[in-house]
C-alpha cells in the first residue's frame, strides 16, 4: 500500500506543481486543470491504442501527448487568460470562468471519447516483481522514478536557469518583476505550457495505472488542490512534496476504512494539518496588517 500511495504520490505530485505555479505567477485557482489531466492521457490513447491513431508504443505516443498538452496550456493563456488580464477581470471572476471551461472541456471530451474505461495496450497485466521483500508492479515502480526525474528537472530549472529566475521573480511581485526588465506576459505563457505538459504526463501515468476515462482528471483534482493547499500555495516544491504526502495517506488509509472513503481521508488530512500549519508544510507566515 505504501508503494502504491507513493504511485498515486508521483501522479498526484506531476500534476499539482504546475498548478501551484500558475497560482504562484497569476493567483488563479485553474479548476480545468484536472481537464488538462484527462487530455494527456486521451492523447496518448490516441497515438497509441485508437483505430484512427498510428499505433505507436505508449512511450512514443507520450511524446506528442505531452507536447499537445503543453500547447493546449499556451493556447488556453493565450485565449482566454490573457484577454481577461488585460481587462483587469477579477480573480474571483476568472475562478468562475475556469470552473465553466472545466464544464465545457469534459463535456467535449466525453462526446469525443465516448463514457467507457479505456485500457492502454501496453504494460497492462503486469505481474508483480520482488524488490526488497515488497511486492512491486514494474508500471507503478516506472511511474515513481520518472515522476522523480521529471520534478528534479523542474527543481533544477527553477533554481539554475535564467527563465527560471524570471518565474520565481514574477511569483514574487509581478510589478518589481516587470519594472527589472522581466517580460512578464512570456513568463506567463512560459508557466502555462509548463502547467499543461506536466498535467498531461501525470494523466498519462494515471491511465497507465488505472484507466482512461473522460472524467478521470476532475476525480483526481480535489486529491490535486489538497496537494497544493497541503504543501503551500503557489510553492512548487510544496507541491510536490504535497503530492506524495497525500498519495501514501489516501493508499494507507484503506487499512482502516473502507477504499471508498480513501479519498474523503486524504482531505481530512489536509484540514487537520492546516489547523496546526495554516501555511502548509512548506508555505511562508504572512503577515496581515
């Protein structure tokens, strides 16, 4: 069960950092991100599984799935968040408008998509394999380390690369940002292709443990926001670290309640440690007044 949380974790984790950036460098709470999760996953069934696609292996195919993904985040930027930027459109305003998008965008992709679970071709049935004494299923070991490796990567590119600078920057202060020099519209645009290629790959991983489904993404995106709130708004490590947290407690809570009440539990933890750490886990106080 803890390996499997620590599955669930690296999905989770995937897809929560580049929604805690977008919260970090606009201050928008993205309610279609888990839409942007179910994409990824619709994608590489395209490529990989579906009659109208080439047939590519699922490693293949989740090229392209991602690359679409992180387009998709560009265009949404571009078409939607950018307009309502300019016209200085509240925050509140544009939570509601994301909520409407989550709407429209499942709806869409279950006319498209059809309501069936979907299974992808490849590493389904896999037998479990010894590692250290615990029984492990190859697919959800494959899922931990490449989560692992790909949320090292952003770590190192937030940290050590200019255009990373200019994101933590603008998440800072977008006026101190702007008046330095920082295009603050292309580190924008820079965050959503981020938040959209990443929230693509965690629901490719997530179809490749569970199933390929048109609300797949909206079911994981309360575990998703605990992961954020958990680990810290708009801090990209809380995020991750968040994401694993919330993974093993949601897996290792089945030990002692019902699996339907796996996820209820996962936001019960939330509640409990933000009553002791209103910030999160690696959140910073903020002084009011």
């Amino acid at each position: 069960l803890f390996v499997a949380g620590l599955k669930l974790g690296a999905v989770i984790a995937l897809s929560a950092v580049g929604l805690s950036l977008i919260f970090a460098v606009t201050g928008l709470v993205n309610f279609a991100h888990g839409e942007m999760v179910t994409l990824g996953a619709v994608f590489a069934y395209f490529f990989h599984t579906s009659e109208a696609g080439p047939g590519w292996s699922l490693i293949l195919a989740a090229i392209p799935a991602v690359l679409l993904g992180a387009a998709i985040g560009w265009a949404q930027d571009r078409s939607i968040w950018r307009p309502l930027r300019r016209r200085n459109m509240g925050l509140v305003s544009m939570m509601v408008v994301s909520i409407g998008l989550s709407f429209a965008l499942r709806h869409i992709i279950l006319v498209i998509f059809g309501g069936q679970r979907r299974l992808y071709a490849d590493y389904t049935g896999q037998g479990p394999i010894e590692l250290l004494g615990i029984p492990v299923v190859p697919k959800h070991l494959v899922t931990i380390v490449v989560a692992l490796v790909v949320l090292g990567a952003i770590g190192l590119f937030l940290q050590r690369t200019k255009v990373g600078t200019a994101l933590r920057a603008v998440s800072d202060n977008v006026d101190l940002a702007e008046s330095s020099g920082i295009d603050v519209n292309r580190v924008i645009s820079l965050t959503w292709i981020l938040a959209g290629g990443l929230a693509a790959l965690g629901g490719i991983f997530f179809g490749l443990n569970e199933a390929v489904q048109w609300d797949m993404g909206f079911r994981l995106l309360l575990l998703i926001f605990s992961a954020v709130v958990l680990g810290g708004l708009g801090t990209a490590y809380g995020a991750m670290l968040g994401g694993f947290v919330v993974g093993v407690a949601v897996e290792m809570s089945t030990l002692f309640v019902a699996s339907e009440l796996k996820t209820a539990i996962g936001l019960l933890l939330l509640i409990v440690i933000l009553l002791f750490r209103p910030q999160g886990i690696l959140g910073s106080r903020e002084r009011i007044g």
